[in-house]
C-alpha cells in the first residue's frame, strides 16, 4: 500500500490488525531466546565462555534480554494485581523467580514481541495522520485470512486507507501537493477523512463508492 509504514502491516494493538507475521520481530525473538538459552546452559564451559550474540548496530540481543529480564524481576516486586472486577486469586500467573526453564523462555520471548508493538506503537503516535486511530474509541476490526481471501481487492485497499488516513480527500490531495486547496467541492469546507465516505446529503458519487466499500 503506497504511502504507508510497517505499522500497518505488523502492528498487533492497532484498529486494523493483519494477519502478518513480522521477520524482524521473528528475528529478535529468536536472537533473544539464543541469549536466554546459552546463559542458562548446564555446560559449564558454554556458561561461562561469554558468547556473544552477533545481531547489527541498532538492535543488540542482550540489550533486549537484559530489559526484557529487568522488566519480568519488577513484576515479580509488583506481585500479581487484579484488572477490572477480578478478584484476588482470579487469574493465575507464572512469575519470573518462580519459572522453570521453558516457562522463562516463553517468558523472555512474549516481552521481547511486546517491546517490539510498543516501539511501532509509540512511532504510530507520533505520526500526524497516519498515526490518528490512535485516539479512536471505535471498536477494532481484526481481519483473518479466510477474510483475505473473501474480500475483493478494492475493498481491502478501502480498509487500510481509510484506517491510516491515505484516502484522496480534498484535505490529503493538497498535503500531497495534488491540490490547490483543502476545501471540498460540494459545501466549501475542509474535506477530510470522516467527511469524505459519509458527507451531508448531496448524493456525491464518492460517497456511493465509499458506504458500498464500507
């Protein structure tokens, strides 16, 4: 999709989550897991070779271990805490101290993903349009493959630009540089993306196209 970012498309706690994995974070997962695993080795001489795993220059294995580890120990200081109307005892979790080898693994691992999301949420923030369901309080649409394949290409193009703001509104036309002015053609006012699918009475042939994509 023209003019849209990896958020898009990997991103988990957006408003319109796909169904694609992320290489990178598959990546990182896996580079952290290996860390977690030669440090906890039986072998002494594995133990205590200091390995290194070898990564690039803007992401380090380790580093990702060591925060993901500092994070998993203060939970451990914070306790177990109750969400909503739970009650104490309600939902059971496996803490970090108390953990066997697997159950760190899986551990270490949900955290580095989750470190991941914040980093793409947190980019998804700062940007201006793109980044504006941030701020939603609509209900989230998840698509599935089986929705993928059901739905015709135009609609799913209508989807995705209509969550990250890449419709052809009068108001993305001009930031765009494709348009003199912000202004719709009907009532004279600024168009953007909510006015654009569902604009006052007049019968425009783009607000047929955007409720029948809708």
């Amino acid at each position: 999709m023209a003019g849209s970012t990896s958020i898009g498309l990997y991103g988990r706690t957006n408003q319109l989550p796909l169904p694609l994995p992320s290489l990178v974070d598959k990546f990182k997962v896996a580079k952290t897991r290996l860390v977690l695993t030669l440090k906890q080795s039986r072998d002494g001489s594995i133990h205590n070779a200091g390995i290194k795993t070898r990564t690039g220059r803007k992401w380090s294995a380790s580093q990702a271990f060591k925060q993901a580890e500092r994070k998993l120990q203060h939970k451990v200081i914070v306790g177990i805490t109750s969400v909503g109307r739970q009650g104490l005892g309600y939902s059971k979790t496996t803490l970090w101290s108390f953990a066997e080898t697997t159950e760190r693994r899986s551990m270490v691992q949900d955290k580095t993903r989750a470190a991941a999301e914040e980093d793409r949420r947190a980019k998804a923030v700062a940007m201006g349009a793109q980044g504006a369901w941030t701020e939603w309080t609509t209900t989230d649409i998840k698509l599935t493959w089986a929705d993928i394949w059901r739905y015709e290409p135009l609609r799913i193009a209508f989807l995705l630009r209509s969550v990250y703001d890449l419709l052809p509104s009068a108001s993305n036309l001009h930031r765009w540089g494709l348009q003199d002015h912000p202004k719709c053609q009907l009532c004279d006012k600024t168009e953007s993306m909510n006015t654009f699918c569902l604009h006052e009475p007049h019968p425009s042939p783009r607000r047929q196209v955007g409720t029948r994509e809708n």
